[in-house]
C-alpha cells in the first residue's frame, strides 16, 4: 500500500470527468414552467426548508415561474419576488393550471432530488486508477448517509475501502451546491500473488473532504470530490489523497 507509480490514463480520464461536469448542464437545462397562482397564497422561504425565514407573500392570480425542485421545495420566481415554496402550496395551482395528471410530475419534478441515491465514481488514489460504487439516504434538507465500496489498484497492491460517510450540503439552493464530507471506514490492502515475501494488510482509516455536484436531468446528475485519508496500520500510519468524479442516479 505504501509504494505507488503514476498511472496517467486515470488521470486523464478524472480531467475529462472535470471537464463533463463543467460543459454538461447547460446543455441539459430545461426552460422554467410558467404558472398562474390558485392558492390562496404562497408563502416564499429564503432556502429549501421551514427553518429558513419567509421573505414574501404571493396571493392568488399572481403568475410564477417554477424554476427547479429540491426534495420537497421548489424555488419559483414571480414579479414580486422569488424564493421557495413547499409542495403542498403548489396542488391546487397547477390542478388549475389544467395540467394532467402526467404533466404536472413533468413540471413539478423536473429537477427532482430524491431521498436514495446511487453513483459510480472513477479517478485516483495517489496515483493509482480507483473505482467507487455507493449508495445514500437524505436524513434531512442538509445532511445525508453514505456507504460506498471502491478499489484502488497499484502495481505491487490493491486497496479495498469500505466507508461509511456524513455528507453535508450547507447551501442545497445553488446550482451547483458544494458539499462536505466527513467518514470512516476499512482499507484492506492485498499485494500482488506475485510478489515473493507479502501480506495482507488492514487499517482503520478517518477521511474529510468536499465536493461539488450538480443536477443534469430528473434522475440524473454529476458529482466531484476531493477527500484527505489518515490510515492507522499495525506498523504505523500513512496519509492520502483521492479524487474522484462520476454519476450519480436519483430515486
């Protein structure tokens, strides 16, 4: 685990991974639904959550622009003012609207943020090719729970990680929200059959980092992360870096 060399194709293809995270989603952005109010009034938060303040009032008639949804809230944008409403404020006016039942979820969760997710991520490890696969559940608008399996593999060694991960998003109302990450976990790490004298070795390891992500289409998105490792072996303990960018599927 100790002895690593360059491996320049991951690299190469974590900046393409960057660069697909950067180009795509102004190409995958959809033009905001336009709505009349049938409510009796639309309370407007200045995040997507009850614990943000309420800024403004909009009554019935006023025309909206539901722009993008996160969890339960969506953030509209009227001539008066623009913020976030809760879901249920919203029933009444888009049944109004004349939308079908079909149209409404089109409208409604364009941009939808579910409670699981998934994701599949490539990048480096040092300088070693990793691959991750994760899952998570939103516990609340900010914080969500993460356990993930990857692999790195090196020339002399492979790592196995299992990690189960905080993930924080203090600003979930950007368009592309960053996030922070803080976990524990296993490394495992295998040398190669080849190697004459080897052994498997095992660590408890601590990780923080941050990233940033964004939302392509409805059950799509892209995400990014940098994360610090401190790794304690029997024989002692090391540091490394990771990096890492993939898709993330929402449900």
């Amino acid at each position: 685990m100790h002895c690593y060399r360059p491996d320049m194709s991951a690299r190469r293809l974590f900046r393409g991974l960057l660069v697909l995270l950067a180009l795509l989603p102004g190409m995958a952005a959809a033009a905001p639904a336009q709505v009349e109010v049938r409510d009796p009034f639309l309370d407007l938060y200045t995040g997507p959550g009850r614990g943000y303040p309420i800024t403004h009032s909009i009554g019935r008639g006023a025309a909206i622009e539901i722009q993008h949804r996160h969890t339960d809230w969506y953030r509209i944008r009227s001539a008066q003012a623009d913020g976030w409403v809760h879901r249920r404020q919203l029933r009444a006016t888009l049944a109004a609207a004349g939308a079908g039942r079909d149209t409404r979820s089109a409208i409604l969760d364009r941009h939808i943020e579910g409670r699981l997710r998934a994701g599949v991520s490539v990048g480096v490890f040092e300088d070693d090719p990793v691959i991750a696969f994760w899952g998570s559940v939103r516990l609340d608008p900010t914080w969500t729970l993460a356990l993930s399996l990857g692999q790195a593999a090196g020339d002399f060694s492979s790592t196995r990680m299992l990690r189960l991960e905080g993930v924080a998003q203090p600003w979930p109302e950007q368009r592309f929200p960053v996030h922070l990450l803080l976990g524990i976990g296993r490394f495992e790490n295998v040398p190669r059959q080849t190697l004459v004298e080897s052994t498997e070795e095992d660590a408890f390891a601590f990780s923080a980092g941050a990233g940033i992500s964004t939302q392509l289409e409805q059950r799509l998105g892209l995400r990014a992360d940098w994360r610090w490792h401190h790794a304690r072996f029997d024989g002692g303990s090391d540091n490394y870096h990771e990096f890492t960018a993939g898709f993330v599927l929402l449900f």
